[in-house]
C-alpha cells in the first residue's frame, strides 16, 4: 500500500504543478507580408517631372535633339 500511495501523491504533484506553471513566453515573428497576386502598377511620373528629366538628359548628351522632342511631345499629350 505505501507504494501505491506514493504514486498516488507524485501523479497529484505532477499534476499540481502542471497546472501552476509558468507559461514561457515564446518570441514570434511577425507575420509576413500578403504578397499580392498581381504587383500593383507604380505611380506615374508627373508630367513636370518627365519633362525636367527630359531636360536633364538632353543637356547632359545622353539624348538627341530629336528624341527630346519626341519624348516631350507624348509627355505632353498626357495632360
């Protein structure tokens, strides 16, 4: 009979203590971003912005005359 009563109490301690322990917190990442089925379009340059950009690149040499014209005018057509 001891041996069964000293079961007895480790399997009520056991279950004691289960019941008073701590819980350890655990450290969670955030959750990851939704990605999107589809990447969304970026915002379009304004117009002033496509024409100093226009103008930068003609001063520098880096377009023609002509391409600067050209590139001018369909910015243009967006207004």
């Amino acid at each position: 009979m001891p041996v069964l009563r000293i079961g007895i109490l480790v399997l009520v301690l056991g279950l004691v203590a289960c019941r008073h322990r701590v819980p350890q917190t655990v450290s969670r990442m955030p959750p990851a971003p939704a990605t999107p089925t589809s990447p969304a379009a970026a915002p379009k340059p304004s117009v002033q912005s496509q024409l100093e950009a226009l103008r930068r690149m003609h001063a520098d040499g880096l377009i023609t005359q002509q391409e600067y014209d050209s590139k001018r005018k369909k910015a243009l057509e967006g207004l």
